[in-house]
C-alpha cells in the first residue's frame, strides 16, 4: 500500500513527464522549418524565442536531472511571459 508522499512523487513525477515531452516536442517542432531553411531567423525571430524557451522547459522538467520546484516555478512564469509578450 502507497502512502501520501509516495503518490505525490508518482503524481509530480507524471506531471513532469508529461511537460518535459509536450515542450519537447513543441519546441523541436516550431524549429524545424528554421532547420530545413524554409523560413529565416530574421522574419519570424519570435518563433525562435518561443521554441528556445519550450526546450529549456523540456531540460527543467525532465524527471532525472531533479531539478528544485524553484527552477519549475520560474521556467513555468518565463514560459507564460513570453507567451503574453507575443500574443
């Protein structure tokens, strides 16, 4: 049988997961066209912000690197600031 704190980790663990692969993968996909040159860093330099900013998201939140709920905090404040910054 599974106490609170074990089922918080299983749950924190879960929750990170899930934005470590969705900002992975919104990150890597918003760069692609850049990559295969069919759009240039210097007309659409906000998507390039906007992916940076979901792959650093992806490096914080994946599970084993452990990081502290302060670093989670700020990459989850930066991320919504970047978005209101653009949109």
């Amino acid at each position: 049988m599974m106490n609170g704190k074990q089922k918080q980790n299983i749950v924190e663990s879960a929750i990170s997961w899930g934005i470590c692969i969705v900002s992975l993968f919104l990150g890597v996909g918003l760069m692609i066209p850049f990559v295969t040159g069919n759009i240039s860093f210097q007309e659409h330099f906000e998507i390039v912000v906007v992916s940076v900013v979901l792959l650093a998201d992806s490096l914080i939140f994946f599970p084993p690197f452990e990081c502290r709920n302060l670093w989670k905090y700020m990459a989850i404040g930066l991320t919504l600031a970047v978005f209101y910054g653009l949109f």
